[in-house]
C-alpha cells in the first residue's frame, strides 16, 4: 500500500463526517472562510518498522501516525462548535479498528486534546489521535 493510498482512506473516512464547519484537507485546495471557525485535518509519521514473520516468505509492516483535527476560531465567536468538533472526530476514530480495500489494517488509539495559544485574534483546538497500519507484505527468498 502507498503513502497515497493511506491519505485517500484517511481522508475519506474523515470526509464522511459532517461537522458544520469547512475543513482543510490534505492535497486539496481550501480557502480558509473571513473571520469564521474552520478546521485542518492533517496525517503526521507514517514511518515502516517490520515487526515480525507471518508465513512462509511473509512480514508485517507496521506504519505508526496520527491524525489530527485543528478546529480554528476567531475570538469572540465562541468555543463550542470547536468542541462539538474535536467531539465527533474523536468519535468517528477513537478505539476503531478498519480494513482498507488493500488489506492493510488500522488500529486508532486515544485522544490527545490541546488547546494551545497559537496565532493573534483566533483560538484552536488540536485532537490528536495516535493509528497504526499493518500490512502483510512478501520478503525476499532463497540467496
């Protein structure tokens, strides 16, 4: 499975979510919206560790990231549409197990929530959520 195909499933299954705001996606276009909430969705890591036999001629492939939900606010408009956001991202992965067409398979982990003071005039929220991606992959044989 490639790095492509790890964003197209990530990203769709974020985009099945409905959270009222506009939300930037990886590798599409967006225009952040004038003094209005919105949110970054983003896939950090992703980095290949091998971690064991599987058969005959076979390994797993373990890739370990995040994903992360960033809910922009301006200040003054309030913080609860960036919660009930964090909510429902957190909600669609937290403790989910899922199958890519591909074989692989995700493991997503708990919620990490910040709330760091970050750019003038606006206020965010960060759900981070730590996955893993396991592949079965076919090694080298006989030298």
């Amino acid at each position: 499975m490639s790095v492509e195909s790890q964003r197209a499933y990530l990203s769709g299954k974020m985009a099945q979510l409905a959270l009222g705001i506009p939300v930037a996606m990886p590798n599409q276009p967006f225009e952040p919206p004038v003094n209005a909430p919105y949110a970054e969705f983003h896939i950090m890591g992703t980095k290949p560790i091998t971690i064991g036999g599987e058969g005959k001629l076979k390994a797993r492939e373990r890739h370990v990231g995040m994903i992360q939900l960033t809910v922009w606010v301006p200040e003054g408009k309030g913080t609860k549409g960036s919660a009930v956001a964090g909510d429902k991202f957190a909600a669609k992965f937290v403790h989910k197990n899922g199958r890519h067409l591909g074989g692989c398979t995700y493991t997503f982990k708990g919620p990490e929530v910040m709330t760091p003071t970050t750019k003038v005039g606006w206020s965010c929220q960060i759900v981070r959520i730590p996955f893993r991606r396991d592949e079965i992959k076919a090694v080298g044989g006989a030298l």
